[in-house]
C-alpha cells in the first residue's frame, strides 16, 4: 500500500472518530453541565423559552452579518429575551482575512463591556450569531454575578447557559467549529431541561 493510500484510509478514521465523538452524549464535561444546570436553576429560576429574533432585524442580519450596527441591534435583541437591557455595552466587528469562522471576545475595558466578533468575507451568519450569543451570555452571566473561577468550567456553563435561556436552536446550528461543547452535548443540556420541565 502507497503513501497515498495509507493518507486516505487515515483521514476516513479520522473522519467516522470525529463523527462518532460528535453524536455520543457528554463525557468528560457531564459533571461540568449538570452542575452549570443546577447553579443556573438556583440563580436564575426556570430555564427561558425560545429565543425568537424580531424578524426584519433576522433577516437584515443574516444579509450583512459582519456589520457592527447589525450585530449590536442583533446583541440588544438577545438581551432583552434574557431580560437585561444592554448597559454600557460596545459590540465591534473586526475583520480577519485569514478566517473562514467566525470567533469571539469579551472583555472589560476602560470601564465598559466590550464584545468583539472576528470576521471574515466568508464569514457565515449562523457561525456569526452562536458566537455573538455565547459572548452575550458572558455579559449577561457575568453582570448576573453567574460565574466559575476555572475558565474552562466557565466556558462550558456559558455554552450550557445560551441552551437555558432559550438558544438552542441557533447554537446548535452554528457553534459546531467554535462552541465549547459538542452537538451531543447541546442536544444533552436541551434533553434534561425538558426532563425537568415535564417532571413540574
């Protein structure tokens, strides 16, 4: 067998590893969830519903997804179905030629919350929006005083958070290359939120 050979039948290994990891459920972030889930039922109450987008804002953002204006009206509008206006809050687009994703950032600077979504001309819109939503989910957790002291904890309840106020979908379409948790793990949060609903 030739070099071209033993390089194909490595990358289709690779390829059905990466999808089996894909749709078996949470491994080692389980524990993680679960206990983002129970602070956030402490915190915050019963889990939100659905997140439903004013419709012209949607559609104009899916048009021009890497405009600043569109992306702060778009992060105003995913703040409010949390409850929480947005307060002393910048939201920036800045370009990166080199990325087909996007990818984000928060951060406190000069005494204002600051969100930055890295884009690129082949920025997709669903990618654009689960990154704005989880760095608005800091913003949100974070002026909720929601937090965990490790960053990796802390990113995966601020992933398990977006399904709990009410993103799933929109994660779950778009967060595949960037999120922190796996498909199964966003279809795991989504499964147990509504175990709990049905059980009162």
């Amino acid at each position: 067998m030739g070099f071209y050979g033993l390089f194909s039948i490595i990358l289709i290994l690779g390829f059905v590893f990466f999808v089996v990891l894909q749709q078996s459920g949470p491994t080692k972030n389980k524990s993680t969830i679960d206990s983002s889930i129970e602070l956030l039922e402490q915190r915050l109450g019963k889990h939100r519903t659905e997140f439903k987008p004013d419709r012209r804002l949607y559609e104009a953002f899916q048009a021009e997804c890497t405009d600043a204006g569109y992306l702060s009206r778009m992060a105003a509008d995913i703040l409010r179905h949390c409850g929480m206006e947005p307060y002393n809050l910048e939201v920036r687009a800045e370009e990166e030629l080199d990325r087909t994703d996007a990818a984000g950032t928060y951060s406190y600077q000069n005494g204002k919350s600051v969100i930055t979504i890295k884009v690129s001309t082949y920025a997709r819109y669903n990618v654009v929006l689960a990154v704005l939503i989880h760095e608005c989910m800091h913003y949100f957790l974070g002026r909720s005083g929601i937090r965990y002291s490790v960053t990796e904890d802390n990113e995966i309840l601020t992933d398990t958070a977006t399904i709990y106020m009410g993103f799933y979908e929109y994660m779950y379409h778009g967060s595949i290359m960037v999120g922190y948790l796996r498909e199964s793990e966003f279809r795991y949060v989504k499964h147990v939120l509504e175990d709990r609903s049905r059980m009162g």
